[in-house]
C-alpha cells in the first residue's frame, strides 16, 4: 500500500490490521514517508526520532502477530504537541529558555495512557513559545503554515499538529487549548478538534495558564477523536482536577445523532464581526441540524465579550510561566510572548480574583443557557486562515490573537466541551469550521451531533492539493 497507508484513519488503520492487510510497521514507514516529503513546507514536526518510532511500531506488529494487543490504539502512528511531557524526548514548549539536556524521564497523563494502549509515537509536533497565541510561530522553531495555502498561517497553538493530521503525517496528534488552541488550527487546516470538558483528559505538570488549558484530540474524523479520547480520558494522581472516568465508551455513543435536540445558532455571539462568507457557509451548515431532526432557533446566549477577564488570567498565567528566567533568556523569547508577561505582572491578586468572579458569571449564565439548548453552533473563526508569521491579519486595529478568537476563548473561561468541525471553504480554497458548544460534561453529546454532520456534509474527505503537489 506504501505511502497511500498515510491516508488512512486511525480506525481505518486498526481495521486494516485485524484483517491482515498492513502493519503497524507499515503505518510508521508510511507516515515518516509523508513527512520527509511534506513537512519542510509546512514545519509541523520540532522532534523526530525514526529508531524510536520504527521500533516501538515493530513491537506493535509482534504483538498483533501474536493477538496479544496492548490496546485500542495498538501500532496506530500518534504525534504529540511539545507542550506535553514525553519519555525520552524534550519538552522545549517551543522555547529556547528550555535547556533540552537534563531528564526526561516522565510521560504526562495523556501521553502515558497512548503509551499503555501500544500508540507509536511519531515525534513532537511545533507550538508558539509556551502556547501563548493564536497562530503557531516562534524563535526555537520558525513557523508553522497552513497545508491548504503554505503562505498562510496553521492556526495556533496546536498548529503543527493540525497541519499534520490534514496531511497524513499520523491520523491522530494530541493538543491543548487554553483560548481555542485546537480549535483554531483544527477549524483553519481542516480537521476536526475537541476541546473537552475541563478535567475530562489529565494534564500534568498543570498549565500555568491555570484551568484554562484542556488536553484535547486532533484528527481527521469525530471517530477518530471518540477513539481517542476514550484512550485519555482516565484520571491520573497526579491532576487534582481530574475527572471521574467516563461510565461509557465516546466511541460507542457516536450515532445517537441529534434528532429532538435542542440546538442554538448564534451567527457572531452578538458582538463579533464575521467573514461574509464564512457567515454563509455557517448558516447552511446549521439548517444541516434541522434537516437531521433538531430544533435549530437563531439565538445567542446573552454575554458581552469577556475578553478583559480573559487577557486578565491569560496574561497573568504567562507572567507566572517566566518568573525564574534570567535576563538574558528574557531576551531570547518571542517579544509579544513577552510584552503579555510584562502586562499581567501588573495585575493585582485582586484583579486577579475579579476576573474569575466575572468567569463564573459567565458559567452561571451559560449553565443557565443550556437548561433551554442543549448545544449551541457559532463559526469557528470569524477569519479565514491569514499571512504565515502574524499575529494578527493585516490590517488589524488590535495587537493581540484575542481580537480574532472571540468565538473560542469565552468557552475555556467556562470549562464546557467544544469542538470544530469542518463545514465548508472559501472561495479561495480555505477550510471553515463550525463551532459546537455543549454544557458542561456533555462531551458525548458533542461528539455525536458533530459526527451526525459530518456524515451528512463530509468536508473531512476533501484533502489538501499539498498531498498532490508535493
């Protein structure tokens, strides 16, 4: 099957081996294949290490030749965002004030329960210096483009691993979000991303972004992520916020569809100025939802734009993460990473506990909300994918990620599930998500109603003209 093994699901790939047809070996060779070939245009990937992945995938094809799989994800290729700790690999978080010379002897919780279900582990893929923004670009790494348009940005923070699932380089990658960081690159490349409820995936060493940063699943297809999650969602000693595993499998509940749901559509939150077009393609995929059976009312939950309380905790959060570091690895880091520092050391324990008072206001209001919808569908972004390197589009009136993110920051403040889905392209050929917001814990219920309009509007099998051309 050679290089065409890349192009496969992760369940696709499972089925492919019970019935004999490719290896795990295989799946490693194919999508080491597809990197060598891809990703000097699209830089996903910070880390690779062939022997270590070629010998964890032999180990795999041993153990299924044996019929003594590990787990679910037994000889699937995974890669994993270079936030999240990793045996034997550094964790650099895209920052050179990381020295990659000391121990890495610890897998963070996520990464440890792949570890347990046989997943072979591809590489590290690139983030932005500490997670900190919207777009996927840095001093340590460089940047990281958009495989629909290379001289457009990937989205950020987890936009290496966008960029690979949209181009085969492994069919699932593991992502974080603490303002819409799977989100945004997951709706700007193409794929599919969920942010979970708060605490549904362990994370460890906690953020220091605090309870904004979920752990979350990156891939082709919503399956692809309920087989994921269904691997990480264990508690972990180690996350006191941890939640109780789940009493059913993701995976399982997929086709509960949306039939008797009641489902709001908020075209722009109220106070967001949206892309015509992206406007258009969101409103025909929201009718989708009616056609499937739900009862779809055009309405918004109430909020005014809680971007103040969020700069408050984001930026606090960043001032915390560089609180060791010398002057001169100050010097070294991204200087808008920097400047978001330097403003949230400013802010008052005070201020501080404001900012959360007025986040859990923002819960109350929506946990109000959904006592009346169960979901509520809004565009991803507002914008289609712009210049690679940038902070910001051109001609922007704001400095900061945050003035183009206001569909997906307002739902880390309230720890509730939401996913990107895709649901159409410009007329240039760019990929649009649609956001889906569930109440908090209704992680199934998200799943289900995004992969009920995936099955009736499957933009996921359109796939970048980068795999052809390169």
């Amino acid at each position: 099957m050679g290089e065409d093994v890349a192009d496969l699901t992760a369940l696709e790939l499972r089925a492919a081996f019970d019935r004999g047809e490719t290896t795990p070996r295989a799946a490693a060779e194919a999508v080491l294949a597809r990197i060598d070939r891809l990703d000097e245009q699209v830089n996903a990937f910070c880390l690779l290490d062939e022997p270590t992945t070629l010998a964890a995938a032999d180990a795999a094809t041993e153990r299924l030749r044996r019929g003594d799989s590990r787990g679910a994800l037994d000889g699937i290729p995974v890669s994993i965002k270079d936030v999240l700790l990793t045996t034997g690999w550094p964790t650099l978080r895209g920052s050179r004030t990381t020295d990659p010379d000391q121990p890495w002897d610890a897998d963070g919780p996520s990464v440890a329960r792949l570890r347990e279900h046989g997943a072979v582990f591809v590489g590290k893929t690139t983030t932005p210096e500490l997670a900190w923004k919207g777009v996927t670009d840095g001093p340590l790494t460089g940047v990281t483009r958009n495989p629909w348009d290379t001289s457009r940005t990937a989205g950020g923070s987890s936009g290496g691993g966008a960029a690979a699932v949209a181009l085969g380089m492994a069919p699932l990658t593991l992502g974080t979000d603490g303002g819409g960081s799977v989100r945004i690159p997951g709706s700007f490349c193409g794929i599919f991303a969920l942010k979970p409820t708060y605490g549904l995936v362990p994370h460890y060493p906690s953020s220091p972004f605090g309870t904004l940063a979920h752990v979350g699943p990156m891939t082709r297809t919503v399956a692809d992520a309920a087989l994921l999650l269904d691997a990480v969602a264990v508690p972990d000693p180690r996350d006191w916020s941890a939640l109780p595993a789940p009493t059913a499998s993701f995976l399982d509940g997929l086709d509960a569809g949306v039939r008797g749901l009641r489902i709001a559509y908020s075209p722009d939150l109220g106070y967001i100025e949206v892309d015509p077009a992206i406007a258009e393609q969101v409103a025909a995929a929201a009718a989708v939802f009616t056609e499937l059976g739900a009862t779809v009312e055009e309405v918004g939950p109430g909020f005014a734009d809680p971007v103040a309380d969020f700069h408050t905790l984001w930026f606090s959060g960043a001032a915390k993460s560089l609180e060791t570091l010398s002057r001169t690895q100050l010097a070294e880091l991204d200087p808008g990473l920097r400047e978001i520092a330097e403003q949230g050391a400013g802010y008052s324990a005070l201020d501080y506990l404001t900012a959360n008072a007025c986040r859990a206001a923002l819960g109350a209001v929506m946990g109000d909300f959904h006592q009346r919808y169960d979901l509520l569908l809004t565009p991803t972004m507002p914008v289609a994918a712009f210049e690679a390197g940038m902070e910001v589009p051109a001609g922007s009136a704001e400095a900061r990620w945050t003035s183009w993110t206001r569909f997906t920051y307002p739902f880390n403040m309230t720890q509730q599930p939401a996913a990107s889905v895709p649901c159409g392209f410009t007329s240039d050929g760019l990929p649009i998500g649609l956001q889906v917001v569930g109440p908090r814990h209704a992680d199934a219920m998200v799943l289900a109603a995004c992969h009920a309009f995936e099955q009736a509007r499957p933009w996921h099998r359109r796939r970048p003209p980068l795999l052809a051309a390169g």
